[in-house]
C-alpha cells in the first residue's frame, strides 16, 4: 500500500466515525450527505470522492459491525463449550461491541427494521436469522442437557435475553464508569443466578403485605 492510499484509507475510516456518530445521534433519515460533510471539514462534493451516498456510508458501517460480531459469535459456538459458558462467551461479545462499535449497535438498533426491507441491506434479515437460530440452540442445548431450568419458554427467554442485552446501548458509555465487561458480568448475575440471595429476607416479610383480604 502507498502512502497515499494510506492517507486515503484513514481519512475514508475517519469519514466513517463522523458519520457513525451522526447517525446514532440524529438518526439516518434526518442527517445528510451535508451535516456529514460539515462535520469533517469539507465540501459535500468532496465526501462523493470517498462513497456514492449516504446509504453507502451506512451499509459500510453496519456491515463492519455485523462481521465483526458474527465472526466472534461464530468462533464462539465453534468451541463447543457447555451451554452456561456459550451464553456467556455470546453476552460477553455482545457487551464489547459497546466499546468496539458503539455507534454502529446504536444505528442498528433504531433502523435495522425499515433498511432491512430494502435490496442493499437484505444482508440484515439473514444475520438477524442466525442470531435467532444460535442463541435458540444454546438455549435448547441448556435444557437438553441441564444446565438451564427444564420449565423455561426458550422464545420467551430469548426474546428477553435479546432485548435486554442490546438495550443497554442507549445508556452505556464507552470509557465510562462501567467497562463492557463488567456490564457483562453484571448481567449474567442477574439472569444467571438472580438477584436476591437465596432464602434471605423472605422469613421476614410481614403477613399482611399481599394480603387484601
């Protein structure tokens, strides 16, 4: 690689960031090829140079995030670890994607539902049908073989797992207090071994709370 398309392909990623982060922060619909441009310091024409649109930009940024996840969620199942430790190695790299693509999960997260309905990001409803079908074998795989409560509606829980992992990004800050692993850790508490401790505290409760009659 040349020096010149050195200088190209970091100011090409630098140009992404930008527009990564407007994304998140305006959403897709409202920022323009314009705010882009505005915001790096150049003429619109100039951001012609580097991608064709602003739909370009976005399926660029997505599909870097998406790769990077599946390609770790992948090498993940391929370890043929138990079920309890998947699920964890699978939360883990979830939670990392905060720090790693923080922008990235946020633009999914609010327009991966209408791109997906159109020819160039078809690719959207094929990983979100492998996320489905891997997180639903772990989940079987646990309750075949023990690991997770034989009583557990696995669409339920995994809508739940799915939805409260990924929420997360809407409040979390990467560099701040809480690291991304120990929001991981945090949360495999929680859904792994519960919140209360166990038999502590219920003795005391007194009879009339929850009696109405």
């Amino acid at each position: 690689m040349t020096v010149s398309d050195t200088v190209k392909s970091a100011r090409r990623a630098e140009l992404l960031g930008i527009a990564a982060d407007l994304f998140a922060e305006r959403g897709l619909r409202t920022t323009t090829v314009r705010d882009i441009a505005d915001a790096a310091g150049i003429l619109s024409g100039s951001l012609y140079h580097h991608f064709d649109s602003k739909e370009a930009i976005a399926d660029e940024i997505l599909q870097s995030f998406l790769t990077d996840l599946f390609g770790r969620y992948r090498t993940i199942v391929a370890a043929d670890l138990p079920a309890r430790a998947t699920l964890e190695a699978l939360v883990v790299a979830s939670c990392e994607s905060f720090d790693r693509f923080n922008s990235a999960v946020a633009i999914y997260q609010a327009e991966a539902k209408q791109l997906s309905g159109t020819p160039r990001f078809a690719y959207i409803d094929e990983y979100a049908k492998e996320f489905r079908d891997l997180w639903y074998q772990v989940l079987r795989r646990g309750v075949a073989d023990g690991s997770f409560r034989p009583e557990l509606d696995v669409e339920l829980v995994f809508r739940f797992l799915r939805d409260t992992v990924w929420v997360a990004v809407r409040w979390y800050k990467p560099g701040g207090r809480v690291p991304a692993e120990m929001l991981a850790q945090q949360y495999l508490t929680i859904v792994l071994d519960g919140l209360a401790v166990p038999n502590v505290g219920t003795a005391d409760v007194p009879a009339s709370i929850g009696n109405t009659q």
